[in-house]
C-alpha cells in the first residue's frame, strides 16, 4: 500500500507551501480520482472510448475487481487524510468516468466505494469541519443517491440543469458548479453572461459553489478565466448577499 507521506511528499510539501501562500485568505480544495475512475486509467492504460477492458472485467472477474477497487479505495482514503493533514480545507473525490456505467453498476462499482473513501476521512481538524466533495461526470441522475453518502457538496456537470438538481437534493447538500467549460472559449460577454445564467438557474439563498461543470481545457486563454471570476464576483451578491 502506498505511503503518501513517504511517496507522495512533494505533493503534501506543494500543499503545504500553498497553505502558507494563501495565508487563510483563499480555502484550498484537495482532491483525489474516484476509485472507479483510477481504476479505468490503471486497465485502459489511459482514456478509452468503449472501456472494453475494465467492463470486460466487470463483467468476467468482479471478485478481482471488487478486490482492486478495495484496495484504491483505502489508498485514497490514506492520501486525502494526508493532504488534510498538510492544511487544505476540503476534499473532493473527482469521478469523470462513473456515468459511463448504468445505475445499477454505478451503484456497485462507482458509488459504493466513493462512499467508502468518505467513511475513512478525517473529519474535523481542530475544531474545524472538513467538509467533502463528491462529483461523477454524467452523474446527474443519481443525484439522490449521491446524497445518501454523507457528502457535504456535490459536483454537477453541465448537462444537468442546476435548478431541478437543486429540487431534487433539497438543502442536505451543497451544490458546487455547473458552467460548460466550453464557454470559456467564448467571448468576455458570453462568458458574463453564462456564468449569470448558471446563479440564476441555482437561485437565492446559501448552498451554491460557482464551478466548471467538469476540468478546465489547455487551452483556454488565462485572461478569459479572469473574465469569469470577474463575473462571478460581481454577480453572485445579489444572489448570496
């Protein structure tokens, strides 16, 4: 089993040094792949576009891979404590690849051990909650089901209409997203004008963290990043006051 303290210093030590930078001024998120989602890279040996091999095996041996994501889901849980202990301020556990799956291997293959990952997180570190983020790319629905795990947030991709997710998961959970990341090759009014969209479809009121919908590309220009958090600043008041 992989010591993160011991293999994985450099990335404590970055955390670690970013914490200080930030001085408390600006929460720092840690983050992990999902157990699924790791596990797709290690059989694929990279992206895919059918998963053949680690359905192949979900199908043909899932004792073996029920075993493997054990062992990744433990692993997980031993490198976000060690991030938590290094400083950040929350945690999240980033499944792009769980909505390739129908519910009920999601449920099985994806879920069931994102949930065993939050069981084994340190929760509070004096005094202070530590709260945990749990997104599934094309996930939006199982929304409820995601809920049920104990996780304080829940990432929503773009696909997902912002509003009805907040309907359907009520205030157990905070939402934090959901803006195409496309848009960010748009124009700085379109940017604008996308991210109003995205707090207007959440609505007033607390429990919203303005996100991607998924990762960043390459080659967004930075300057259309700062477009948005611009925009994000200057229109969230009035929702969030």
């Amino acid at each position: 089993m992989p010591e993160p303290e011991k293999d994985l210093d450099y990335v404590l030590k970055a955390v670690e040094l970013t914490v200080e930078g930030l001085d408390g001024e600006v929460p720092l998120i840690g983050f992990a792949g999902s157990p699924w989602t790791v596990a797709t890279y290690a059989v694929e040996s990279g992206s895919s576009k059918d998963f053949a091999h680690i359905k192949g095996m979900m199908y043909s041996a899932p004792e073996d891979l029920h075993r493997f994501l054990e062992i990744l889901a433990e692993a997980t849980a031993a490198y976000l404590n060690a991030q938590i202990a290094a400083g950040v301020d929350a945690v999240m556990l980033f499944d792009t690849w769980g909505g390739v799956l129908s519910e009920e291997k999601y449920k099985e293959f994806s879920l069931r051990y994102m949930a065993r990952v939050l069981a084994n997180l340190t929760q509070e570190v004096n005094k202070r909650r530590i709260p945990a983020i749990l997104f599934t790319k094309g996930g939006g629905a199982w929304l409820e089901s995601i809920a049920e795990t104990g996780c304080e947030v829940i990432g929503i991709d773009w696909m997902t209409d912002l509003g009805k997710a907040r309907q359907r998961v009520g205030s157990g959970c905070a939402l934090q997203g959901n803006l195409d990341p496309a848009v960010l090759y748009g124009t700085p009014q379109v940017i604008r004008e996308e991210a109003g969209k995205v707090l207007a479809a959440f609505g007033s009121g607390p429990g919203h963290v303005f996100n991607l919908g998924h990762g960043i590309s390459p080659g967004v220009p930075p300057e259309n990043v700062a477009t948005l958090i611009d925009a994000v600043r200057e229109l969230s008041p009035q929702y969030h006051s």
